[in-house]
C-alpha cells in the first residue's frame, strides 16, 4: 500500500509567539521583582552594617599583626572581611542595647550626650536624629502617629508620621510636622507643616507603615482611613 504523506504540524503565528514570549517575560518580571527589591533593601543593610564594622575589623587586624601576620592578612581578606564586619557590627549594636538597658550603661550614654552637647554641629546632628526617633517610638500629643495628609497635590494623599505638634503664632491653630518618607527607601523623604484639623489619623503602627512604604503599598490593609470624620460629616 502507498504512504499517506504526513500532515505538517500547524506552526503558530508570528504574533501569537511573539504574545507569549511577552507573556512569559511579564510573568518572569513578576516573579523575580519582589526578589530584585528584597535583595536590594538587604544589600543596602548588610552595605551599611559592612562601612560601619570595616574600620573596627582593620584596627583589630593592625594589633594582631606583631603576633601574628597570617591571621592579620586572613582578616583584611575583602570577602571575609566585609561578613566579619557584618557580624561584629550586630554584636556591638547588641551590646549597646544591652549597656543602655542598665543602670550604669544609662549614666555612661547621659555622660557622653552631654559631652556631645558640648560640641555644636555634632549636637544638631545627634539631637535631631535621638528625637526623630524618639518621636516615631513614643505616642503623639494629639491622634495617632500614622496620618494620611494631601500631598502632592489636593486631590491625592500621602503617608506620613507625625513627628512633632507646634501651633501658629499668630491664629493659635495647632499644625503638625509631617515626615513624608519616600518608596522604598523610608529613610529619605519630606517634611510638611500642615494644620492638624487637615490630617486624617489612620489606626495604622509605624511597623505597619514602614512595611507598607517599603513594599511600595503591596501590603496595605484592605480598608483605610482615606478621610476625615469632619469631611465625611460635610458631604452627608
């Protein structure tokens, strides 16, 4: 019997292949972007963590030298020099925490403030970061820490923090200071001076907050404070 001649395999069109590749790129950005920030936030971390110890790593390998110049030379290793400094800098941020949680650690650090009181712009420095921070852990004079304000524009809001309560010198209206930090890195941003009977308070934490400023709003609560009690009182 004669050979039926096989039927060639249907080939799909140029631009359906050309949609799937797009296709499988789009889900490939998807996929590794979280990882990419992730990475990046971490990198940042362990980068800051590393420029902070590397000096304390090189002096120790300095006096270890005379003794012994093999375990000198293994320390300044790039590689392992930059994990060593990572983990020497956990340790003494560790047992900082640690001084500071008793009664002698509490008069050392008092007695070195006021020595850096003595010293004028490491003062302004010192101070304004202690009380930046002192102001996201402790409750604010007036609502919750977490507001919402309008910002850039009118018709749009922006996540801020509260960090102090002043009032107009000439009206006596109370107005906030307003840390507006910026995706994903929370720690550069804007400051605002609104009126306080503008901001909208949100139930949020300022770990809530942080997490979703970093995550670019991906973990944003299902429900919000968009406005205030006042404005939705106006419009009904």
């Amino acid at each position: 019997m004669p050979r039926r001649a096989a039927t060639p395999a249907p080939t799909a069109p140029v631009g359906a292949r050309g949609g799937g590749i797009a296709r499988y790129m789009l889900i490939g950005f998807f996929t590794a972007a979280p990882l990419w920030v992730t990475w990046l936030v971490f990198d940042f971390l362990l980068g800051v963590l590393a420029r902070v110890g590397r000096p304390l790593l090189r002096a120790a390998a300095g006096l270890i030298t005379p003794f012994s110049s093999a375990l000198s030379d293994w320390l300044q290793h790039p590689g392992l020099q930059t994990a060593l400094a990572i983990l020497l800098t956990l340790l003494v941020l560790y047992l900082v925490g640690l001084l500071a949680s008793l009664v002698l650690g509490r008069r050392l650090i008092a007695a070195m403030e006021a020595m850096l009181g003595r010293l004028p712009l490491v003062q302004t420095i010192y101070g304004g970061t202690k009380r930046f921070l002192h102001s996201l852990r402790s409750s604010p004079v007036s609502g919750q820490r977490v507001v919402l304000i309008r910002f850039p524009t009118p018709e749009m809001k922006a996540l801020g923090f509260i960090t102090k309560v002043m009032r107009d010198a000439r009206s006596g209206r109370e107005l906030a200071a307003v840390y507006v930090p910026t995706s994903p890195n929370p720690t550069s941003g804007y400051i605002e001076i609104v009126p306080l009977d503008q901001v909208v308070h949100t139930d949020w934490t300022v770990e809530q907050a942080m997490s979703f400023v970093m995550t670019g709003g991906a973990n944003a609560p299902d429900q919000v404070h968009y406005e205030s009690s006042d404005t939705l009182g106006a419009r009904s």
